[in-house]
C-alpha cells in the first residue's frame, strides 16, 4: 500500500473515532418470519443468517460482526429498522467478540454477567407499547449470556429478571434465544418441539404454569409455548468505541456512524 492510500486509510478511522464511533448490526431477531433463532441457531456457531437486503426485517446474523472485537453492545428494539427503544451496556470484559463470548468454550458453565454498571443508555420511545413485560426494557440490571438451566438455555437475559439455578428444570428465565429441551453446556437439541425466539418476561415455572408467553409465531410446536404480539424486531449492534447509539425515531443501518 502507497503512503498516500495509508495515510487516507489513518484519516478515515481518525474522522470515525472523531464523529463518536462506530455501530456494526450483529444480529436482528424477527419473532414472525418463519425463522426460529433459537438457543442453538447461530448464536454459538457464527455462521451468516439471511442477507443484507432484510437484515432490518427478517432474522439475520453478520459473521464478520460476530467475530470483530467489541467494548459495548446495544440491545435496539424497532420497528421496521426505525429505533423503537435502546438499552447501551459496556462489557466487563473488553476486546471480546460475540463469536467467542457465546461460543462452546463459554457455554459450559455458561451463566456469564457480561456487563458492568448497568445501562449506559437508555432511550425509549414516548409512544412505545407493550413495555410491562418486554424482555429487555421492562427489567433493570445487567445483561447476562448463556444462562443455563436444567436442560433449558437463554442466549440473552438482563439480571433483574429472575435467574433459574444451574440445576432447577423450571422453564422460567426469558429472553433472546430461548430453549426448554436441550444440553445447554454443549449446545445440543434435545427434543425439537420448544426452541423459541423471544419470551416476555413472566413468573411460569414448569410445575405450576403450562402457558408460556412468547413473542410471535417462531417458536417450536411444545405445547406450553403460547403465541403472542410481536412487539417488534431485537437488534443487536456492537461497537468498539461508542458509548452512545441514535436515539428513538431515528432510522437503522448495517453501520451506523456517530
């Protein structure tokens, strides 16, 4: 490379890191599109999901975000890739990238608290719905990763939720990427009939609740998950070095400079 590409190259990370940094969409979670992303799909394997052209409307995962090293993470519900709520956190641990903090090394014994000091930022629409029990923005706290119980696994959890034992089979932590029938310490399927997308957050353990509300249709055929509203699509977005993500009302990209 020339001198002069280089030193294009160096002003134009110079003029990102000026302009506040630099959002990169990980992964987009559609509760209704047919597509069930559930604990053991993609999360752990990294692998692409769906395309470009419907990152903001269908599920999708972006294998070169998934392994590029990130110090904060933004948890962005929207409608339509317009920004509906946003929770911003730094992790604990920086440098990390989502390939290796849900990967199989992390999964046994899983139950990571990924972050510290809670939300660094959070924006909710003034005419934003169904907030009581959405998962993510109705409960305070920290954002959890692969939290295994029994034979169950949710990929994405916040700490005031309620957080099941390592060895209580009570199907009764909610979140991003839910599943009631698997190894969760080694990211197999047990039984293929409870994967699911997203539940709302709920008290229904398994011995006393047979009606567990998720969000949408994506969800496998147990007959305690129940279909419900879709409350809008779960963007996941990470950055090396913002601290800020665009507030409610503003539109959605693959990138987003600040």
């Amino acid at each position: 490379m020339g001198t002069a590409a280089a030193g294009e190259r160096i002003q134009s990370v110079q003029d990102k890191l000026e302009k506040g940094g630099v959002w990169r969409l990980g992964m987009n979670i559609n509760p209704a599109d047919g597509h069930v992303f559930g604990y053991t799909v993609g999360w752990a394997t990294g692998n692409d999901i769906g395309s470009s052209d419907t990152a903001l409307t269908k599920d999708y995962l972006n294998a070169n975000t998934w392994v590029s090293p990130a110090n904060y993470i933004a948890i962005v519900r929207h409608q339509q890739g317009v920004v509906d709520a946003v929770k911003v956190f730094k992790f604990k641990v920086w440098g990390e990238s989502l390939s290796t903090r849900f990967g199989l090394k992390r999964m046994n014994p899983g139950r990571q608290i990924v972050t510290q000091g809670g939300p660094i930022q959070e924006s909710i629409a003034d005419n934003a719905a169904n907030l009581e029990d959405d998962p993510i923005f109705s409960v305070g706290g920290e954002l959890a990763f692969n939290w295994a119980y029994g034979n169950n696994g949710c990929r994405i959890v916040l700490t005031g939720g309620h957080l099941s034992g390592a060895n209580v089979n009570d199907d009764n932590t909610h979140g991003l990427g839910n599943d009631f029938a698997i190894n969760p310490l080694t990211n197999t399927v047990i039984n293929k009939e409870w994967p699911h997308d997203i539940s709302n957050i709920q008290d229904c353990p398994l011995s006393t609740c047979n009606e567990v509300q998720v969000q949408g249709t994506d969800h496998g055929i147990g007959s305690h998950l129940k279909s419900g509203p879709v409350y809008g699509n779960y963007a996941i977005y990470v950055s090396l070095d913002s601290e800020k993500f665009p507030m409610p009302g503003k539109e959605l990209s693959l990138e987003i400079e600040m």
